[in-house]
C-alpha cells in the first residue's frame, strides 16, 4: 500500500469519528427505503421536468456514493445501488445542519441513505433533491479510479465485491447466469423431470474421468472424494423407478486451471428412461434455444469475433469420419475410418500429423485425440460430434452392430465442449467388465481411470431401463451467453493462488 493510501484511509478514520462525534450511528442496523435506485430509473427516465415537478415524486433510497462533485454550500453526489445510478443534490439550505455536515465527511465508496423528491437539473439529469442525509457504512480503502490491465483483471478475480462495485456491466453477466440456471429448471421440470440432490461425499469418485479431491471424516474415519460428478447416483434413481431425473449440481476435480477450467464447477446432469442419444440430441436443441431466450432474449448470441445460432437443428458430425476426413485433408493422402480402428495404422497416422499419444492409448484413445486435434478449435457454431471409441467411453452403451462404438456425443460450442451425453449402459455384466479395464489403466499409471463401484453393479443387476443422459457445462453455457473469454468471468470467486 502506498503512502498516498495510508494517508487517505487514516483521513477516512478521521471522518468516520467526526460524523459519530456529530451522533451519528458509525454502522446503523437498518435503514428504510421506499424505492431502490434501479427501481427509480426504470420509473422515471423518460419523466419531463415538468412532469416530475407537478407530481412530485419524494422518495427514500439508499446506495453507494460513486462520485462527489462539490460546489461551495452545494454539492452531487452519484448514488448506486449496484444495478443503476442516480444523481443526488445536497444543498445546505435543504437540509437539516447535522445532515449537511455530514455530507462533507462522506467519502467516494460510502453508504448512505438520502429522502428527498426528483427533479431534473439544468442539464436535464434526473436527481433527488435531498431533505435528509443519512450515514450508513464508511468505505476505509480508496475505490480505485482506473480499471484496465492484467493486474486489475487479477485484482477482479480476487476481489470480486470490489468488481460489482467499480464495473456495473459485472453484474448483468452473474444475472444472466441466475437466469440460465432457472431457465434450465423450469424446461426440466416442465418436461416432467424431478430434481433431486446427492451426495457430494462420496466412497468412491465415481461418473467421470478424473482425478478428485481426497478428504478424511473423522468421526469414522473414512477417506472420502469430493464428487467428480453425480452420474453413478442419478442412475440408481432410474433403477429405483424415477424415470426423469436431474441435478443442478457443484462438481470439483483436481486438474489443471485455464480459461475453459476451474477445479470448483457447475454443472446440469439429466437422465431420461426409455430414450437414446437420438432423442437426446433434438432435446438439446430444444432446451438450449429456450435458455438462451430466457436468459438474454435471443438465440443468436456474440461470442468473440463470432455469432453464434443457438437454433436448431445442430450441425452433427461423426467422429472417425471427421477425424479421417480431416486427417485426409492435413495430409494430403487418403485416411480411411477403418485405419482409425487399428491401432498400429492409427499412432502411424498421429505421428504424422505430430500428435503425441499416450504410451497404452489403444485405437479408440486414438482417434479420439487426432478429433480434438484437427477439428476442436474449428467447432464455433453448434455441433454434435457423435458415436465415439467404447475405448474413452467406460459408461456408454455400445452400438448394436459395432462393439467398438458406443451411442455417445458430444456438444460443441465456440469451440470448446458443452454437453457430454450417451445411451446409458445399463448391462451388469458389461459394465464390470468396463470398470475391470479401467483398474487395469488405473494400474498402468492413469490417474483418472474410474474405480470399480461394485454397489453400481449390484443396482444394475436390479434391472435399469433402457436410458439416456447427459451433463451440460453451466459454467460455459453462462460464457457463451455473455460473450465472456474465460470461466472465470463468470464464476463470482474462482479459484485463485493465495497471494503472500
């Protein structure tokens, strides 16, 4: 902290003991209010002059004091309440003398109410005329006047109250995220769907591909993994007979951190019985173009340099195929599909395209690489990439006529994966043997190779219906919505290094 700063907070002190010394309440316990600013613009921003001085509206708001602006026995102030602004004018022959000097002990950032009645002033800005003036927080540390540059967009991260005071476009983004997740919601429940909770706890980290959070209960002393997803849970509930299921759901893996990835995320999984990956793709649509109407109003949306139609239909694109067509385009040779099958054929063709593979990927593995490769970065408007290896798909069930394929797809949305969702694979003995093959990579050193859940099995062998189901990233649905680069902008406190 600067000196300039230091001199500034002590002066700020020294204020806040002159307006107490004046008999005000340092930190009052209520104040109340008729109207909040928002409320006051929406009401009366096409309000004339004249129409506003025969009414004459009188109101008591409150807010943060955003600018100060002094003119000898008068003075403006800015009011915020964090959504809108309004201005307000305090002048000494208007108001009580103890409210008048305690308007020239307020700082930039401090709380206040304020009573009065709106006028326009010459320069036609609708303002309160205060009657009364009253203290409700003092704000110790300077409001920071610039806001630009990598180290403010850390400071925005870290601070995220400072954010919402300073930048009020922040908000908008975290009210169309409160807006996407009801959205989702309520088309779920209208389509007949019952959200249920499950555990966060949970024996084993089950439902996905990665590595989880270990924790420890004490009272009996169980290790414990925070959820990687609720996956394995929601479909003991199909078993159970509850035939549409979702969650709303915080979901936490402790991976790596980028623009598209925070270990703490959010995320929708829905299960359907008696319905296929098929189904699940018109669904999709279907829910995704009423979420993005409710959340802003539209199903076009901007998202960088793109604009990006929510409407159906989707693009869909099967994943060998596009994989050897694109690898067929870079090389300049014909790939065949069938080469991707084979595992020898398909690290020959990876190796020369100079995409490193992992020592025991099998062909499926593979292929799927060489995909996300060649065509990820391509995928901007919506597309459905479908029917991946059963190799990277332990959860899935397999085409009828093609054992090394499973009813899966996936969702792709300026270019980074929204929706994962498959036909689920509900055959006991297969899903063992699924789980058998993921210990063995689990013993070859994969860290993210799922546990066996032997009371899964044992649910399944109860009989699960046929099913699909799917997870949708919120968190970058909620970036394509509000055209935001990184997950972080949309998460009100990610994760963040403590700083020394």
């Amino acid at each position: 902290m600067s000196s300039n700063e230091e001199a500034q907070m002590a002066q700020r002190r020294a204020n806040l003991d002159a307006i107490v010394a004046l008999g005000f309440e340092a930190y009052p316990n209520r104040f109340e209010t008729t109207h909040t600013v928002g409320a006051l613009v929406a009401a009366h921003a096409a309000s004339e002059a004249a129409e506003l001085e025969a009414t004459r509206v009188e109101t008591v708001t409150a807010g943060r004091i955003l600018s100060i602006r002094n003119f000898g026995k008068a003075s403006f102030l800015v009011l915020s309440d964090g959504r809108s602004r309004i201005q307000v004018y305090v002048r000494q022959d208007s108001l009580p003398a103890r409210d008048y000097q305690l308007s020239k002990l307020l700082d930039f950032g401090d709380q206040v109410g304020v009573a009065g009645h709106l006028f326009r002033t010459k320069t036609n800005e609708l303002s309160i005329w205060a009657t009364s003036v009253t203290f409700l927080a003092k704000c110790f540390i300077p409001l920071p006047e610039k806001w630009h540059g990598l180290q403010d967009v850390e400071i925005r991260y870290r601070q995220r109250y400072l954010d919402l005071i300073v930048n009020p476009d922040v908000r908008r983004v975290f009210e169309v995220r409160s807006r996407t997740v009801a959205a989702v919601r309520d088309f779920l429940t209208g389509h007949g769907f019952l959200e249920v909770e499950t555990p966060m706890m949970q024996v084993i980290a089950g439902g996905a591909l990665a590595r989880p959070f270990v924790t420890h209960h004490n009272a009996l002393d169980m290790r414990l993994f925070l959820r990687i997803a609720p996956e394995l849970y929601l479909k003991r509930l199909t078993v159970g007979g509850i035939e549409r299921v979702f969650e709303i759901n915080r979901n936490f893996r402790n991976e790596g951190i980028s623009t598209q990835h925070n270990p703490e995320f959010t995320m929708l999984e829905f299960y359907w019985a008696y319905v296929d990956y098929q189904v699940l793709m018109k669904f999709t649509e279907e829910l995704l173009s009423f979420v993005a109407r409710a959340a802003v109003g539209a199903e076009q949306v901007p998202f960088g340099e793109h604009t990006i139609s929510l409407q159906a239909p989707f693009r869909r694109l099967s994943l060998r195929h596009a994989a050897a067509d694109e690898a067929s385009r870079k090389l300049g040779v014909p790939v065949l599909v069938e080469e991707l099958r084979s595992v020898d054929a398909a690290r020959a063709i990876a190796g020369r395209l100079g995409i490193e593979v992992a020592p025991t990927a099998g062909a499926g593995k593979v292929a799927s690489d060489i995909f996300e490769h060649l065509w990820q970065d391509q995928l901007i408007q919506p597309t459905f990439v479908y029917d991946f290896p059963t190799e990277v798909s332990p959860l899935s069930k397999q085409k009828a006529d093609d054992p090394e394929t499973v009813e899966r797809f996936e969702l792709y949305i300026g270019g980074f994966e929204v929706a994962n969702a498959f036909s689920e694979l509900n055959d006991p003995a297969e899903q063992r043997r699924r789980f058998e093959a993921q210990i063995a990579e689990r013993a070859r050193g994969d860290a993210e190779a799922h546990a066996m859940d032997e009371d899964y099995v044992r649910a399944l062998e109860y009989g699960m219906p046929p099913a699909g189901g799917e997870g949708i990233g919120i968190d970058r649905l909620v970036m394509l919505l509000t055209n935001s680069p990184s997950i972080r902008d949309v998460i009100l406190f990610p994760l963040m290094r403590p700083r020394d």
